[in-house]
C-alpha cells in the first residue's frame, strides 16, 4: 500500500461520491485517473483491505432491533456453538475475547419478538445462557478507521 | 414506512457496488430506473438518516490495526451521560454505549478503540481513564474474529 492507496481509503470511508462518475471525482482528488482509481480499488479489494463498498444503513431508523451478547461457554464447546451462532443472517459480528464471557456477537433483527425469539433459539440450541446487553443510550457509532499513516484521517 | 422501489434500492445499494466507470447507473438499469432517479433516491435516504455512511467498509485487521479491544468502564449511573459524552469525543473511539451490567462482568459504559498495537491501547486506555476520573476499567480484546459480514435487510419478503 503506497501514500495514493491510503489517501484513497481514507476518502471513500467517508465521502464516497453519489454522483455519475465517482471514480473519476475521487481520480481527480487524489491527482489521477479514473482508470487507476477502479485499478486500485480492484486490487485493494483483492487484498481483502476493502470488504464492501456500498451504503451501510442505520438499523434502528429501519425499524430493526440491534443488541449485543455475551456468552460463556467451555473451550471444548466452542467450535459448536460458534458453528450455531453463525449460523443466523442477523449476527453480523462475532468475537473471541478475553474474559470468562469468551463469545460476543452482534445480533440485528426486523422486530423485538423476533430478536428474544432468536435468543432463546440459541440457547435452546447450545445449551449455554446468552447475556443480552442491549444499549441503554448510543453515545458514539461512527466506524471509518484511522488508516495507519495517513494524517488527519480520523475525520 | 418504505414502498417496494425503496425496499429493492436498499437490498441493492447494501451490496457490494460494482467497480465500473458509472456503477449507479448499472444498479439503477437493474432497477428498472433512471440512474437520477437512483442518484436523488441515495441523497435522500442519507439526509433523512437511513443510510447511516455510503463508502468503504474495510477490513481494519488487514490494514493493521490488530489491536481491538472493547475497553469497558464501571460508571457510577449519575455519571453515565458526561462520561459516555466524553468518551464519544475520542477520535480513536469507534463505538460508545451504556449497557447493563452482567453477574461476572460489573462495567456499564462501553467503547471500542482500534489501533496498531496492544500497548497503544493500554496507553490510551489510561489517557482516557484521567480525562474521564473513572478507575475501574478493563480491557477485553478480541482474540480471534469469528464472523463479520453487513447486515442485509429486507431479505425476509
């Protein structure tokens, strides 16, 4: 990754252009062409560094009912019942972490019955409690990343 | 709330944008619309706040930043609000929450931080402890990611 690739990361995080030509606006930005700003983005695709490019919606606005879990489950376990809670559209995120609750997921639903619904699933399914933690408040979500070596890139 | 064409330009525009000289307009034909039709569509799903960001999700790990800790925070409840506002001003906090507390686990404000190292996080970690005056914190990193995709919505109809 070169200064131009960081720059280019740093700007489609936050101002993605919505217009005819986007690649050829952010070109101009970072001094060259729409045919090396698509390159680029290809390859960084490529590499795993970009997952997505696209919109990402905010879930509560959509009427979707978000909320974050904590299990505990033994390691001989594990593999088990991450294969289960995978297994569900709506958990987007899903972590090993230090701490006695070793598993931590994100689940979204379309509706609260349908979120305690799949809860109870999940248990029902490993045997283990899952913890619910929704937000009580939101104070803070905003996730385009610092990108190492570039300045000012927090936004 | 949504009609059909808005529903099918968000199960659209959550994918993954095509990497070609005009990618609305190839969604847009997809639609069965004109690609200003799908151009004012996406403008205004962002002001009224349905698209929350359009651009770029990375992979932060692949560029880096391979400390992720959920840094947690034991709060007293009259303090909540300034502490959660506080810690929502740090550039470097991604996410910040009030959650309840849990039998093992006696933290009820919630931020994750990424960054290059872990020690980077312990640093910040302390920075943030003195400009919030909370001692009891702890920080839980994620040891492995076991899943991370975008939410689709209305897939079910």
């Amino acid at each position: 990754m070169d200064n131009i690739d960081k720059n280019l990361l740093s700007i489609i995080q936050k101002d993605f252009p919505v217009c005819s030509r986007p690649f050829q606006e952010i070109g101009e930005k970072l001094g060259i062409t729409e045919d090396e700003t698509v390159a680029r983005l290809s390859e960084l695709k490529e590499q795993g560094i970009i997952r997505r490019l696209g919109a990402i919606m905010d879930s509560r606005k959509l009427g979707y009912k978000s909320t974050l879990c904590a299990m505990e489950v033994p390691s001989d376990n594990l593999s088990q019942v991450v294969k289960v809670v995978n297994d569900y559209i709506g958990v987007t995120h899903n972590y090993l972490r230090n701490h006695d609750y070793n598993l931590w997921f994100t689940l979204i639903t379309p509706s609260q019955g349908h979120l305690e619904k799949t809860l109870r699933d999940i248990e029902k399914r490993t045997g283990q409690k899952v913890y619910n933690l929704p937000a009580l408040r939101l104070f803070k979500i905003k996730v385009n990343f610092h990108v190492p070596g570039v300045k000012g890139g927090e936004g | 709330m949504f009609n059909d064409l808005d529903k099918a330009i968000i199960k659209e525009i959550q994918g993954d944008l095509p990497l070609v000289a005009q990618p609305y307009r190839e969604i847009a034909s997809r639609l069965g619309i004109s690609e200003q039709e799908l151009l004012e569509k996406i403008k205004e799903f962002q002001k009224q706040g349905y698209i929350r960001r359009f651009g770029a999700a990375l992979r932060h790990r692949e560029m880096g930043l391979k400390a992720n800790p959920m840094i947690i925070w034991q709060v007293p409840e009259e303090r909540i609000e300034e502490v959660g506002n506080k810690l929502a001003s740090f550039a470097r906090v991604t996410h910040c929450y009030h959650r309840a507390m849990l039998p093992k686990l006696q933290y009820n404000v919630f931020s994750m931080i990424h960054a290059e190292t872990k020690e980077e996080c312990f640093k910040l970690a302390k920075e943030m402890a003195e400009v919030i005056n909370i001692e009891d914190y702890n920080l839980l990193f994620s040891e492995k990611e076991l899943k991370k995709t975008s939410m689709k919505y209305f897939m079910e109809d």
